[in-house]
C-alpha cells in the first residue's frame, strides 16, 4: 500500500471502515484510522450516527452513515444494513475493508460478495455466545462457527483478534490458521496516557467499560461489599452506561441505585478518562472475556496497578503478580481478597504500575499497533491486486 506522497496526482488507495455505533469508532479505532491516514490512504468510515459526526469528519475521514441495529437478529435489520454497505462500496470502491466486530464483519463480507475487495475483520472479543451457557449462547455459536466457514475463508479475507485463546477458538471453529492475524488491540496513545501519582485520601477502585454481567459490574458490587463489611474505608468509581442493546446489560435504575451505598459512585459516560485514573489508586476489571480491554491498556499506560478476572484479554495486559492480581472469574470473595491486599500494601500497587506502564509502552503504544496495521493492509492489498 504505497503513501500518498510517492506518485503525484495519483489517487490515494481507499479504506473503509465499518462499525456499528460512531462513539465505539472514536474510542477504540483511532489510532489505527489515523496511522493509515498519515500513511496515505483515504479513511471512509461507515456506521450508525449518534454524536460523533464532527469529530470523525474532523480527523479528515470521510463518514458514510448506515443503518445499523447492533444486537438485532431482524433479516430486515441486516438487508438495510447490507444494502447499505452495498451502496457505499459502489460508490466509494475501497480498496480495502476493515469491519469491527462480528455483527459488522458477517454484515460486511455478506456486502462484499461478488466484489474485489481485501477485507479485515476484526473480532474485539466473541462476547456474549461464547460468555453465557444459555442455549441461546449455544445457538449462536453453532450458527456463528457455520457462517465464518462459509464467510471467511476465501482469498483477500482475514480475521483479526487480539489475544491467543481468541484465535485457538476460531481454529476450533473450523477457520484455518493461515486465515488469522493476530494483533494486541487497537493501540492506547501513551503520550497522552502518562504516569499519575495516586490521589489522596482512602484508597479509591476504578472501573471503566458497559454495566454489563459479562463485564462482571455485579461481581465487582457484590466484592466492594464485602470489602466494606470487613471495615475498609475504600471508595468505587464507576465510569460507563448500561446497553439495552446487550441482553447481559444491567438496567439504568439498578445502576442508579449503587449511587446510595456508601463508597461508590456512579459517574455514568466519563469523556475524560485520563481525570478518571488520576482519581483512582486501582483498576478494576471482573469480565468474563475480553478481546483487548482498552480500559486496562489506558490504566496501565497511567501507571495503575491492575485487577482482572483470569480469562482470555484480560490476562494479556494483567501479568499476575507483575503488573496486578488475577482471581478466578464471577468470585466475589476472591476479588474482594485481591481489593484487600492491594489497599494493605501501597508498595505493591507502586510497583505493578511502573510495569503496567513499562507493558503498555513496549506492546499496546498506538504507534506499534499502527504499524503492525499497515502491514497487515499491505499484505492484504497485496495478495487481491
């Protein structure tokens, strides 16, 4: 994929992104979106419009919106949404298509039947069919495992996860390893992330993503109770909103009711998340499956020690006993031992953060991921021209 830069008055190469929520694009696609602007590439962006039109079309990107109906199994939903995506690869031609998540990426392939273009998707975790045991959950595994088979595997396409157990699922899948690309999230800017010294006063836990069981909010609350009911002073930030369109979500009027117990506070969408680490001493994240959470990326670059669940993406950024504490995933008990430990020992959470900030720096830096991005694209292009 050649910068812009090399043939004069020659046309850019055009990259469409496709995802469904514009605030899901500004949070967690940036820094890729942008290395390959900076490299010469015409970035399209098609999704469903909310509030982030003016700060997509300031980076230069040129926004595409689309009907989109996250979490619907509707085949109307999906034809207006296929249709759609029709329409811009009509129009715009891209040369390469990068589809977030599985929802946009089996919508996606679907639009680009018949039609020579090299395609990314990208599974930012397998979620709730692959968290939940309901047969619902098991449903949708073996249609998703049927659809990525049929979808997938065929020339120019290539599935793109962030962590190693996500991959050895899709291999169990049925979707052959050559088809893979493995990169670590979509990269956390650690010049603006920075190491923050601790704030005052009684020792505060963070959590940032969707009030969501899979994220495991309830086992976090049913933790800091416990914590509390041992005598501990300690305070609960929570920064994110409920999401109807989940079946995991929590509702808006439990969420608000956490704001009565004592030492935890609601923030509900926190837009400045680097002011929310400074007021926090640890990062909390209890989820059931992760693919890459930023939230721990962007904690880590900030230098705060860091809890997790011990499962897939979330073990990647928290190393036990390096960077933070791991405990068994949905135990409350445990979590409330690892809160415990981290409030008893300052040194401790001083030093899981100077080697979460020293990981995010030399594996999850926006530039590294940038980069391994833009070679996973030439390599794409590549192999369709």
């Amino acid at each position: 994929m050649r910068p812009a830069a090399q043939h004069p008055g020659q046309a850019a190469q055009r990259l469409l992104y496709v995802t469904a929520e514009d605030w899901a694009f500004l949070s967690h696609r940036l820094p890729m979106a942008r290395a390959a602007r900076d490299a010469g590439l015409e970035v399209h962006v098609a999704t469903r419009v909310q509030e982030g039109a003016a700060a997509i079309t300031a980076e230069g990107f040129v926004l595409h919106p689309i009907p989109f109906a996250r979490g619907s199994l509707s085949p109307l939903a999906a034809l207006s949404t296929i249709r759609a995506l029709r329409r811009i690869h009509r129009d715009v031609r891209p040369d390469i298509t990068h589809h977030v998540a599985l929802q946009s990426s089996v919508l996606g392939m679907l639009a680009t039947l018949g039609r020579p273009i090299a395609c990314v998707n990208a599974f930012i975790g397998l979620g709730y069919s692959f968290t939940s045991d309901s047969l619902k959950a098991y449903m949708l595994r073996w249609a998703i495992g049927a659809t990525l088979r049929l979808l997938f595997n065929r020339d120019g396409s290539v599935v793109l996860v962030q962590n190693g157990d996500d991959k050895a699922a899709l291999i169990a899948l049925g979707i052959p390893e050559r088809r893979i690309a493995l990169i670590s999230g979509s990269g956390v800017d650690v010049g603006r992330f920075t190491p923050l010294p601790e704030p005052p006063g009684p020792i505060t836990f963070g959590f940032v993503g969707r009030l969501l069981d899979d994220k495991g909010i309830r086992t976090l609350i049913a933790a800091f109770r416990l914590l509390r009911a041992r005598g501990s002073d300690a305070r609960l930030l929570i920064a994110g909103t409920p999401d109807p369109a989940n079946p995991a979500s929590v509702s808006a009027s439990e969420a608000q009711s956490w704001n009565e117990e004592p030492g935890i506070t609601w923030l509900g969408h926190v837009g400045d998340i680097a002011g929310f680490w400074a007021r926090a001493h640890v990062a909390v994240l209890p989820s059931r499956r992760e693919g890459l959470p930023l939230s721990l990326m962007e904690a880590a670059a900030c230098g705060r020690a860091m809890i997790a669940s011990d499962v897939p993406g979330c073990r990647e950024v928290v190393i036990h006993e390096q960077t933070g504490l791991l405990f068994p995933v949905d135990d409350a008990p445990a979590l409330a031992a690892a809160m415990q430990r981290l409030d008893a020992v300052p040194q401790l959470r001083a030093r899981y953060g100077v080697a979460a900030r020293e990981l995010a720096v030399q594996k999850f830096a926006a530039d590294l991921i940038g980069r391994q991005t833009m070679q996973l694209y030439r390599r794409l292009v590549g192999r369709c021209e």
